[in-house]
C-alpha cells in the first residue's frame, strides 16, 4: 500500500530552517527526495532526512549571502517574522502579498 503524502508547505511560503540559520521563499516542490544519492550522502548520516517526504526548493538567504536550497519537510518551519526575502530571484518570480507570503507573477501576454 503507497503512503499518501502531501506537502505542509506552499509555493510562496517563507519559511526556515529548523537547525540552520537561513530562511527563504519555496519556488518548487517535491513530492519525496528527487536530487543525487551523492547529495543525499554528504548530509551527516545523524541529521541526514528521510527520503519518503516532501522535498522544498527554496531561493533562499542566511546573514551573508542568498542561494538555492533543497530541504526536507522536517527540518522546515514557517516563518513568521513578514520580513521580505532579499534573494534576487524572488522579485523575478513573485509578488509579495499584503500578508507576506509571495504569489507567482502572472505573466502578461501582448
């Protein structure tokens, strides 16, 4: 019998890391773990996720710098703060919301 899962978080969500100090907007979403056994193995085999979750694909910022992360369901959590992302791809792809979550840019046709 197959698990049923489905993701706690949304495209547009800002969110952060349980255990690291970074934060960001997901942009994808993963429905299980779909990147490289080499990267599945380079996370410390005590903190190393499970496989049989949603995966998040995140523009993502720490004190020093912004980049693209990919973190399991269970080392995110929401954040709260309604401070804006400063990740350049952010304003590329989204719109920020009067409640602070970001909403995919429609795109105009001529």
């Amino acid at each position: 019998m197959t698990r049923e899962c489905s993701a706690k978080f949304a495209i547009g969500q800002v969110v952060k890391h349980r255990r690291y100090p970074f934060r960001g907007v997901i942009y994808d979403v993963d429905p299980e773990f779909a990147n490289t056994e080499e990267w599945w193995l380079s996370i410390p085999e005590e903190v190393r996720p499970r496989k049989d979750q949603p995966f998040y694909h995140l523009f993502a910022e720490n004190s020093e710098t912004e980049y693209v992360a990919y973190v399991s369901e269970q080392n995110l959590i929401p954040d709260n703060s309604g401070d804006p992302v400063r990740h350049p791809q952010v304003e590329e792809t989204f719109e920020r919301a009067p409640d602070g979550y970001y909403r995919v840019k429609s795109v105009k046709r001529h």
